[in-house]
C-alpha cells in the first residue's frame, strides 16, 4: 500500500511540472506575440517591398556595396535612391527581412545618389516675383527626384566647379586681365580713347543647394566639363571639317553658320581672320550657345566717322541728268562716349552720353545739269542713279552686324545710340509697300508681334533695293502707296516687338521684301550701298 502511494505522488509531481512548463511556455510565447517592435517599412514609388529592423544596417550596407560608384565620382559615400521612403513603424509581429535582400530590390529599380549641389538657371525675375517667393524655398523634386520646371538644371559634385566656369566662359569673351583690373580696381583711367568695365553680373536668376543627386543623372565633377557645357550648350563641343582648296576662315565660317569672332573663339589657336589656312588642316565649326548671359557693362570713348553730308548745285551748262562731284566729300572725326552692354561678348544697343567733333567733315559738292536737251541733239538721256543716303541721325553705332551670330543669320545692321524718338529717314526715292504699326514702342526680346520686327515700313527704293527700317515707333509718318524722297522722315526710332533696346534693324534686299506679297528678295548687307 505505501509503495502505490509513493508511486502516485512522484506521478503527480511530475505532470504539475510539466502542467507549469508548458503554463510557462504559453505565457512566455503570448507575452513575446503581444510585444510592440520599432521595425521600418520599405517603400519603392509608393509600393511597399519589405520590412526591416535597421534602417541604418541598410545605409551601412548600401554604402558598402557600391565602391565602384565612389571610385567613379570621387566620393566617400554613396546614399539610397530618390524615391526609396523608408517609414519607422511599431509592430507586433516580426515579418522582417534582411537588409541584403531589399538591397537587391532596390537596386534592380533604382539608381543610387550620391551628396552633391543642384544649379537652378531661370529667366530673371521682377522685383514684385521676387517677393512671392518663400526664403530658403525647399526644391520641388517629383518622385524621380528631378525638378519639376522648366528652368535649366545642372548637377555638380563641387559647389566652387560653378563659379570656376562661369569665369571661364566670361574669359571666352573677355579679356581676363581687364577682367582681373576690374575686380581688383585697377583700371585705367580714360585719357583719350579707350574703355572700362562697369559691372558683370549674370543676368538670370541662379541658386544653388545641396541635394541628394541620382548617379542617372549627368554629374558635372569637373570644371572644364563644365565650362563646354555652359559655353555649347551640350558636351558635344567639337564638330571637325577638313579645309579644301580656296577655303578661307571668314568661308568656312560663313558656311558653317558661324560669324569669325565665334570661329577664333572655337579655335584659339587662331588669332585673326587673315591666318592662313593648310589644306587638310582640321578645325572646329562647333556653334556657340551659352545657357547663361554673363553681362559686362562698359564706358566707351572712341573716334568715330562725322559723314559729310553731299550737296547738290545746280550747273545750266550740263544737260538734265547729268552730274559731276565738284568737291569730294572728306569725313570728320567725333569722338563719342557711350554705355554699352555685352551679353556673352555680343554687343547690345548702346547709349551715348555726348558727343565731341574733333575734326569737322568737307562736305561733298555734286553739280547737277539744269541744261535741256532738244530734239535735234538726240532727246534726254536716262537719269543717274542718286546718292544713297543713311537712315539716322549722327551721332550713331552699329551694334551688330549683317552676318551669323550664335548661328542665326542677322538679314541687315542694328544702328543705335541717336536716342528713343530720333528721326528716321527714307535712304532715297521710293514708293511705301507696307507698313505696320500695332505694337508697343517699348518692345521686350522675344516679342512675335510685327513678326518680330515691331512696328516697321517696308519701302521700294531705286535700282530694285527693297529697304525694311524696323523695331520703329508706331507713330508711322507714311502710309502704304506713298511715293518718299532722300532724306524725308518716315519714323521714329524705338525698340518696339523683339528688341533689346532701342535701335533700328535697317535690312536690305534684291528684288523684292523678304516675306508676304513682295517677297522673294535676297538679303545683302547693308554696308555695301556705301561703298
């Protein structure tokens, strides 16, 4: 009897121990199940790919991984894609995975960053945009982790690469060691002739912060590179031709829709348009387009032509329509100060402050028959062709020329420097074909209206010269079927529909208008009806 007694007791401590283990076990399990875990969630564009213990494990990891990046641009440390969000949640269950393994997830979708700057280039704003805008303004990245605008983005590993080829692209147009006198206030002063430096500046709205960068994205880790960039407007900077026979350097330029300043530009090792050319040789015809607009503002003293003017007298012992030059015509000298600005080396319309005669001009004298001709002695011979006249008042500038510029051929001359309102003048005999006159007289550079070229008049003139005298006041002071002489005022100048200032755009043409019901005419310069 008391061995069964002894036998039942060690029976019933054995199943109260196991009765507590297994108590144990499920309390043990029920309180792990109901314990709250700091884990992250994985997002890819929104779509959740797994969860994780660490989000700095898979920093670590990430960054350990790509040494080829580092080694590619330089750097120490690569970060987790744009569009990778990774959100700290509190969790009971422990549904993780390892850190390799969203690694790879991630990499098969995306590209990784790395720490560098964003360059935003806009157009310059207005003082009253300026004020909208929010300081320290965060950049509106889309999911991808690009801009979301229009503006002209740039992306650098060094800030300072920036400033570094922003000055090599003003080198390009300026000379860096009047550059240099003028950032450190050593200019000369104008004695005679000569110029200064006013200020530089770019004239568009830059800012730059430092960002998280896609390595998909072009990464500028170089000056230079940088510098062909902004200057061509594309890493393509180099485009070769091969000089044949008879090839020039203002020929090649012209055929490759360059002027020959942007040729010595392209090919510093050429110094002038006169340097002789090899044949075979190779050089570049790449064309220019800078993406920003350094400005350089200038005083500038020099001499210029004061032209004479002709003088008619007439002479009762020639016949009618004959003439001779009874005195030449000697052009003065005047020595003008003016203001002008340069915008990437192209010069704009100017402002002269005054204006001094230095020498005065021997007008021309031409003797004009008054003598009539009769029957017997053979009838009236043709009349001569007149003497061309100029479209402006004097003091004046050309400020650009007929020719390429950054690969836009320029159909005609820009005179400036007469002032907003100065008279302008019919160039000789002719009858009025069109004139147009809707637009503002303050134009602004881009303007379509007038088809770019503002209010305007188009006038037939003598020996099938067809002359547009254009960016003109509205107040038109001639109307379609008008017959106009030499010298009678047909306009004002302003600077109304695609214009930089004021300035008149005097374009000539061969055998008809440029456009429209008269045209099919041939552009020629300008220049050539002076000669």
């Amino acid at each position: 009897m008391s061995k069964i007694k002894t036998t039942t007791g060690v029976i019933v401590s054995i199943l109260i121990s196991l009765a507590i283990i297994v108590l144990l076990s499920i309390t043990h399990l029920l309180l792990n199940d109901n314990k709250v875990n700091e884990v992250y969630d994985v997002y890819i564009d929104g779509d959740l790919v797994g969860t994780i213990k660490s989000k700095s494990k898979l920093e670590k990891y990430i960054d350990s991984e790509q040494s080829d990046l580092k080694k590619e641009y330089g750097v120490n440390k690569v970060y987790i894609p744009n569009g990778i969000d990774i959100q700290k949640v509190m969790r009971y269950d422990n549904k993780l995975v390892s850190e390799k393994e969203i690694y790879k997830e991630i990499k098969s979708k995306k590209s990784f960053s790395i720490k560098g700057y964003v360059v935003t280039i806009s157009p310059k704003k207005s003082e009253e945009e300026q004020n909208e805008e929010t300081p320290n303004e965060e950049l509106a990245l889309d999911e991808t982790g690009h801009i979301q605008n229009d503006d002209i983005v740039l992306y650098l590993l060094h800030e300072s690469d920036f400033d570094k080829a922003v000055k090599n692209v003003l080198y390009v147009f300026e000379n860096k060691e009047k550059v240099s006198k003028y950032v450190n206030k050593k200019q000369e002063k104008i004695i005679t002739t000569g110029s200064t430096i006013d200020n530089i500046y770019i004239d568009q709205d830059v800012t730059i912060k430092e960002a998280f960068i896609s390595t998909d994205e072009q990464i500028f880790n170089d000056a230079s590179e940088l510098t062909k960039y902004l200057l061509f407007g594309s890493l393509n900077s180099k485009e070769e031709y091969t000089v044949k026979l008879g090839d020039t350097i203002e020929s090649i330029a012209y055929d490759h829709k360059l002027n020959v300043d942007e040729f010595l530009i392209v090919n510093p090792e050429f110094t002038s348009k006169n340097n002789l050319l090899t044949i075979g040789q190779t050089v570049n015809v790449a064309l220019i387009s800078p993406i920003v607009k350094i400005v350089v503002e200038k005083t500038i003293v020099e001499d210029v032509d004061k032209p004479y003017e002709t003088i008619s007298e007439n002479d009762n012992t020639m016949y009618i329509g004959n003439s001779k030059v009874k005195t030449e015509g000697v052009n003065g000298i005047q020595r003008i100060t003016s203001k002008t600005q340069y915008v990437n080396g192209q010069e704009q319309p100017s402002y002269i402050m005054n204006a001094t005669v230095i020498k005065e001009p021997v007008n021309k004298v031409v003797l004009v028959g008054t003598k009539a001709k009769n029957y017997y002695e053979g009838g009236v011979p043709a009349v001569t062709t007149g003497i061309w006249g100029w479209p402006t008042i004097s003091p004046y500038k050309i400020t650009s020329p007929f020719g390429y510029r950054w690969g836009r051929f320029h159909q005609g001359i820009d005179i400036s420097g007469t002032g907003f309102g100065s008279p302008i003048y019919a160039i000789g005999e002719g009858t009025v074909l069109d004139v147009y006159s809707g637009c503002p007289d303050q134009g602004y550079y881009g303007s379509s209206c007038g088809s770019g070229y503002g209010n305007h008049i188009w006038i037939k003139h003598n020996e099938n010269v067809y002359v547009v005298y254009s960016h003109i006041a509205g107040r038109v002071l001639v109307g379609v079927g008008q017959t106009v002489h030499k010298g009678q005022q047909v306009g004002f100048m302003a600077n109304s529909g695609s214009s930089t200032g004021t300035h008149l755009h005097f374009g000539t043409y061969y055998g008809g208008t440029q456009y429209g019901k008269y045209g099919g005419g041939k552009a020629f310069n300008p220049l050539e009806l002076y000669k």
